[in-house]
C-alpha cells in the first residue's frame, strides 16, 4: 500500500457544540461494535509503509506525549542496491494511551519495513519500527519518518539521512609496451588500481590474455576500501622472438567492470654465426703451429652472451676469446683458432661456445693433419769461385740459403775457415720458415798473391747442419800493365757507367772496378798481372740507379 500524505486528524469531542449536532451518543454495545470497526480498519493497515487512521469527528488532544530515541536516523553509506535497516523507538511519555493516526516516510529509498506501531500505545509503553534506506543512485539522500497521533506533540518528526555509494575503480597505467624483453628473460611493470568511489571494490576475477603476458599479486577476494590503491604486477615472459600483444582484465563490482589494460613488447633473442663455419688446417708439420682467424657475429635483436668457450681435438687451441664476452646486436668480433700437431696423423676437434642464443651450444669443426717434421738448409750453388782478384781489391758472390723441409731452422753461426774471405746476409739467432730464403753474400779480399780456398759453414738445428758451401780464389800481385777501355754513349739517358773485370770468359765479374757509376765513356785498368787474360763488361746506371744488362764482353791478355 503506498504511503499517503499526513493530514491533522480531526478531533473528537465530548459534546456538542451547537444545537443542530445535538444527538445521543451511541451506548452500550453498538459503541463497543463502533470502536471494534475502527481496530480492525487499522489493522488492516498495519503492513503497509504509513497508514492513516479512519476518520472520525474531531476530538480533543489527549495527556500522552510521545518521544523518539532518535532525531535523526543516519544510515551512512549504503552501496547502490543495497539495503540497510536502522531502529526507531518511540515511547509514549504522557499519562495517557497515545492513539496513532497515521505515519508517513519521505525521501526517496526510505522505507518502513516491520515494527510500525499500533493503533495505541499505553502511558510508558515503547513502539520499535524498523526504517530502511535501500538507495537507487549514488549521492546524498534525505527525507523524513512522521508519526500523527492524539498526543500533545503530534506530528513526531524523526529526520532520516543517508548517502548512495558506488565504487569507482581506476587502473594507470592503462596501456603499457615492455619493449624489447630477451626470450628466457621476464619484464615486469607496476599497475595501480584506484577506487575513486565511496564504496569498497571486491576484485571477482584478474586474468591475463595473449602469450607471454600474466598478472601476479591481485587475486579474486580482494577488497580495496573506497580511496585506497593496490598494486600487482604485469609480467612479460617471451618464449619466442617477435612482436606480441594482450592484455589484463581485472574483473569488479564497479559500474566500470571489466577494466582492461593493453600491453604489448617484443621477444628479442641473440644470433650466432661464424665465417668460417668450420677450420680446415691442412698439412702442418709436427711441433710447428698454424693459425686461422674466426668472425663471430651477432645478426639477432638482442646481445649475445658467450659464456664458455671449449675446444676439443689434440693439438686444437683457441687465442683471442675470453669468456664471458658480450657481442651487442649487429656486431662481432674475432679470435684464433691454432693447431700444432705433436705427432703425425689426421686429427678432427670442435670449437663448442655456450651462449644465450637458442642454438647453443654453437659448434665450429676442425680438422688438420700432422706431418713428420723435417729441417733442411741448402744453398742454390755448391761452391763460389772468386777467379783472380788482385791483392788489395776484392770481389762479392753470392748463394741463396733455403730451408727446404717442413719445419722452422734456427741459425746458431756462421764460419768460414779462411783468412780473405767475409760473409754477409746471415748471422746466428736468424730463423728461416719452412721454404723460406735469404741472399747470402761472400767476398774475396787477397791480401797476398797466390791461391786462396775454404769452407762457409751454416750451423742450425738442421737435420743436415752444418749447411757448407765451398770457396776458392786467386790473389794476384798488381803489375804495371793496364788496359785501356772505351764504349759507345748508351742511346739512352744516363748518370754514369759502371766496369766489371772477370778472369774467365763469360763471367762472372767478381771486380767491380767503378766505386760509383763514371759519367765518361773512357776507363783504364791499372795493376795487371802479367800472363793472365781479363774479361771486361759495361753497365748503364740511370737518375733512379736502375742498372742496365751487360755490354758485350772485352778481352785484354797481359804479356
């Protein structure tokens, strides 16, 4: 039954105030049958919010006065939706029963539920009624519950306040991008949830979508009190490389439920490569070692990471790589592989690196053979032969040295056994790789008449040490013979001229007998040994001190 505006009861009197109200008042049991009548109209009203009483003729105000434990009922914050009950006790404080007329509730969502009074309420006596404020919208709500009676204070007013109240649940931030995350690795950000209500949010579910992404530390249950915050965490753990995106939902009572958050970020992983993907050493003679360089490069999104690096095989070393060692992407970086057999034989090995790259363990191959060493010093010619050279002068030959073996020959000296004879070019300490050589020079400086020979010793760590070359000469004893040369003006510009002299024909010209080249086409040998025949040559020097061939060969005897 709806609640009805309270109007003042009329009173009823105890007698008539004019002529024409002149009547007998009903007696006996029809007054009784009246009274009964108005009860159970009242009680027919009695589960309703208000009632009013049934009208009667005025009557006069009683001695009962009624008093509530309240003035004003306050319900606080009641969620929208929600319904809460507070008590309102009214007690009749007068000497006289209290007869209720009618009572009224205003405000929106208030309402009376059980304990609305009777009819009467005896002197002393207490009436309980239950007020209850179930709000619709969220904000400030007021309104009012009155009681009219026969009491001297009728109306009773008891004012009612309350307030809706809603959770507001706010997440920050909203979106977020982890950016580049290492597969193997987890990114993690902070999120805050806010409730800017003024009515606690209780989390119903926190769930994670899109792969790689979760939520940690919110779980269904949880409560947040109207403006506080919490916290969980966003995690981002990539199993593979590339771009990948989801999201969040956090699942409330709040009018904004779900809230999502969008989140991205890129699984990035390392690369390994190597140039070249396998070393192939060849032949390499026991107790010597040979060497190749190795390019690692990281081509991946994220830095590589090597943590170990082992080699396997006999023989088989690495120099250049040490461990740990970080490659940023698109870079690289190179080391040594060495192999130095220690017998002979094919011999296979690995190069294992550990790294963050998925195919790690990463493998180069390595492969070479060992070869019995050998360690051989020969020179181009088996003897030089100085022919005659006048005392006082010298002649220069020369002999290439080789290292004809496999292995690296170390020099530890040079002899010669004749007085005469100098040598240049090599000298202890001196090593020679495996096929290597070096220009060695003699010369021959008589300082007597008469023939002259010996022996150029190379003593190494050769098989064949010492490594000899024979030597022989004549010294000649300087006469007053001399022998007059001339030649063409070469066709070409020149600086100068130089002049060899040799004992046997066709060479070789052991004596050079210009210090330096002579601008004149005009030479004379001096201090000829009588009975000896020489052979005479001409070279043309330029600006740049190139050196032309041999002119044709001169003949001069010496009586």
């Amino acid at each position: 039954m709806k609640a009805h505006t309270p109007t003042q009861p009329e009173r009823i009197h105890t007698h008539v105030s004019d002529a024409r109200s002149r009547q007998s008042r009903p007696t006996g049991s029809l007054a009784f049958m009246m009274m009964l009548a108005a009860i159970v109209a009242i009680a027919g009203l009695s589960s309703c919010t208000a009632y009013t009483s049934a009208k009667t003729p005025s009557k006069a105000t009683g001695s009962g006065m009624l008093s509530a434990n309240l003035a004003t009922v306050t319900f606080g914050t009641v969620g929208v939706g929600k319904t809460t009950t507070q008590s309102v006790t009214v007690t009749n404080m007068g000497t006289s029963t209290v007869t209720v007329d009618q009572t009224a509730i205003t405000g929106t969502s208030f309402t009376t539920g059980a304990g609305t009074p009777s009819a009467t309420i005896a002197p002393g006596q207490s009436k309980t009624i239950q007020i209850q404020f179930a709000p619709l919208v969220p904000g400030s709500a007021s309104g009012g519950f009155t009681l009219t009676s026969d009491a001297s204070n009728s109306p009773l007013t008891v004012e009612l306040v309350g307030t809706g109240g809603q959770p507001g649940l706010a997440i920050s931030p909203t979106n977020f991008n982890f950016g580049n995350v290492q597969v193997g690795s987890t990114g993690s950000e902070t999120i805050t949830l806010t409730n800017s209500g003024n009515e606690s949010v209780s989390i119903t579910q926190a769930s994670a979508m899109g792969a790689g992404f979760s939520a940690n530390g919110l779980s269904a249950g949880a409560t947040i009190a109207a403006g506080q915050s919490t916290t969980f965490t966003a995690q981002f753990a990539p199993t593979t490389a590339g771009s990948a995106s989801g999201s969040i939902s956090v699942a409330s009572n709040a009018p904004n439920s779900p809230l999502t958050i969008a989140l991205s970020g890129i699984g990035s992983q390392a690369q390994i490569a190597a140039i070249p993907g396998a070393a192939a050493f060849g032949n390499v003679s026991t107790g010597n070692s040979n060497s190749q360089t190795i390019s690692l490069t990281n081509n991946g999104t994220a830095s590589l990471v090597i943590s170990r690096a082992a080699v396997t095989g006999t023989g088989f070393s690495i120099t250049g790589l040490n461990t740990p060692l970080t490659i940023p992407t698109g870079s690289n970086t190179t080391f040594n592989a060495v192999f130095t057999p220690s017998a002979g034989g094919s011999v296979t090995g690995s190069i294992s690196l550990t790294s963050n790259a998925p195919n790690s363990p990463f493998a180069i191959g390595l492969s070479g053979t060992g070869v019995a060493g050998t360690q051989v010093l020969t020179f181009s010619t088996s003897s030089l032969s100085f022919g005659s050279v006048n005392v006082g002068s010298n002649g220069d030959l020369s002999a290439a040295l080789t290292n004809t073996g496999n292995s690296s020959v170390t020099i530890s000296g040079v002899n010669i056994s004749r007085a005469g004879f100098t040598v240049s070019g090599v000298g202890s300490g001196e090593t020679l790789t495996a096929g290597q050589s070096i220009p060695v020079t003699v010369q021959f400086a008589p300082t007597a008449a008469g023939a002259a020979s010996g022996n150029l010793s190379v003593i190494s760590n050769a098989t064949n040490s010492p490594t000899t070359i024979g030597l022989s000469g004549s010294g000649a004893q300087l006469s007053a013979h001399t022998v007059g040369l001339t030649w063409m003006d070469s066709a070409s510009t020149v600086s100068g001229y130089n002049v060899y002299r040799g004992t046997n024909t066709g060479g070789p010209y052991v004596s050079k007998l210009t210090p330096s080249p002579i601008p004149s086409t005009q030479f004379t040998d001096t201090g000829l040994q009588s009975g000896q025949t020489y052979f005479y040559v001409v070279t043309a020097v330029d600006s740049n001190g190139a050196e032309s061939l041999y002119s044709n060969q001169a003949t001069a005897s010496i009586p």
